[in-house]
C-alpha cells in the first residue's frame, strides 16, 4: 500500500507478516511487528536513537564468539532469559520449577567423572564441598540414568574458559544417576562474581546504577530420554547479592541448602576445616530430550 500518514505503515507491515505460512512464525511476526511500532510510539524514539540502538544491536553480535556471549548476557540482564524459562515450565508459570537459566558459559563434552569423584582438575583454593543429589520424576519417583553435566565457577569468581590459570575443564564434569536416581561428587565451595562489563551490557549497567554480581550458585543440566533437559542453578543464600541478581535467575525453589562443617569430615582424611555440603533434588518434566545450543564452545 502507498503510506499517507504513520498508522498505515503498522497496517502495511501487520499484513504482510499475517502472509507467513507457518502458523507459529506467523503469529510471532505479527505480534512483534504490533509490539515494536507500539514502543516506538510509546517512547517516541527519535532518528538519532533509532541509528544509536541499530548500531548496539550490530555491537553485540560482534562481541558475541566461541568464549563470550554478549547476546545472552543482555537477554539476562534485561530479565527476557528468566521470564521465558518460568513461562515455559513449571505447568506453565504456574507452580514452582528447578528450571533455571542456561547462562553463557555452558560447555558440550564435559570429562565423565565416577559418582563421588572430584571435578576439580587444578590448583583451585578453597573450601571443599560435597554434593549429594538426586534426580526424581513429577511423582518424587527416581530417575536413573540420567546424564548430568555440572559446572559453576572457581572461588575467584572465573570460569575455566575465561580463566588461563587454570585447567581444562577445571569444575566441570558429567555424572550419571544410579539405580536410586542419585548422584555425588566433591568440589570446592563458589562464590558469586561479576559478569563481564566490558562491552554493551556493562555500559547499560552503568546507566542504571546497577551492580554487575550474580550470587554464588551451581549449575547443573540433566539429560534424559522422556523427559525435558532440566537446566537448573542452585544458589546459595549466604551470598551478599542473592536478593539482587543482575541476571533476575534465582527463585524461592533455587535456593540449595550449603551447610557449613567445622569438624573434621566423617570419611575425607585428606581436607581440613571448613567444609561445605549441599544436598538437592532435581525433578525433571516429562517431554522432549533436546538439548540446548551450547552459548560457547
């Protein structure tokens, strides 16, 4: 059509998205298209602001690489990643969930580790912990088999991959659930840490007056046919910023219970004092076992 005034562009636009074939694609396009104009009204954005946001978003696909993802950093930080996961699980939103964020430093082909084995693989300081876990079905039941890729960062607040001083796939590791749907394994206690602000998402936080910290927390992805990827964090509630997460990840069913020891362990002769152990349940949905794209190689 032949725009004579502002409103037929959204009309004009509106009807060709509601063209596409595919019914799903269709009705996202259209929505979007119905939601972008609404904002650009809304805020009135100006030209200079429209070239500045078209450069930002060029900004951050080119800071996106095989270590970094700038994209899914934003997506957190603006909250979009958290609400998408909640509205996706737990009955729709509508009940409690251990589905949690992916977050940008997942990794394919962690090293299989024995159940009860370390992932710890270099010098890493810092106060053990031991994990116990156990992955059930909706009914509470045991799920075994399961595969069950963990990872968090070291007590320096660092990822392996964004860190030289250590080893290759230093705290991470594949389990596989038992008979009895468990899994366990020894590591060092985390700490929250900053996420990187060095590119577009740093600059929003700075506008914001926002801190950059996620509190300490476990990630952990099980995988197992009938069941939808469980992708899960657990978070510890002693940390300073467990009530003001930059990345809006935790919720009341997140939070892990790491109980500090300051006797000696019952069975680990070889550790001092203190240590920590958490305990955890994992429940999986029935669904689908696709996994993920992972954010970096």
């Amino acid at each position: 059509m032949i725009i004579e005034r502002q409103q037929d562009v959204t009309v004009a636009a509106t009807s060709v998205m509601e063209r596409t074939s595919d019914p799903r694609l269709r009705e996202i396009m259209v929505s979007l298209v119905k939601h972008l104009h609404g904002f650009v009204r809304d805020v009135r954005l100006t030209e200079a602001e429209f070239r500045e946001a078209a450069a930002i978003i060029g900004e951050l696909g080119k800071l996106t690489t095989d270590t970094h993802n700038e994209i899914i950093l934003m997506a957190g930080s603006l909250g979009v990643s958290s609400l998408v996961c909640l509205l996706n699980n737990g009955d729709q939103g509508n009940t409690e969930t251990a589905q949690s964020l992916l977050g940008p430093f997942w990794r394919l082909n962690s090293p299989r580790v024995e159940n009860g084995g370390s992932i710890v693989r270099s010098d890493t300081p810092g106060a053990p912990l031991f994990v116990t876990a156990r992955v059930v079905d909706a009914a509470g039941q045991p799920i075994a088999g399961a595969e069950v890729d963990i990872w968090h960062a070291s007590p320096v607040g660092l990822y392996e991959n964004q860190d030289p001083e250590q080893a290759e796939m230093n705290l991470r590791g594949k389990f596989t659930s038992d008979a009895d749907g468990r899994f366990w394994f020894r590591s060092v206690m985390m700490t929250g840490y900053p996420i990187p602000t060095s590119g577009v998402v740093g600059r929003l936080l700075k506008q914001q007056g926002r801190h950059p910290y996620r509190p300490a927390h476990l990630h952990a992805l099980i995988f197992k046919p009938g069941f939808k990827v469980l992708i899960s964090q657990v978070y510890d509630p002693a940390d300073p910023h467990i009530d003001s997460d930059v990345q809006f990840g935790v919720t009341k069913a997140l939070i892990g219970d790491f109980v500090r020891h300051d006797e000696p362990h019952p069975t680990a002769s070889d550790i001092g004092t203190p240590w920590f152990s958490l305990d955890y349940v994992y429940r999986m949905e029935v669904g689908d076992a696709v996994l993920p794209r992972p954010p970096i190689k």
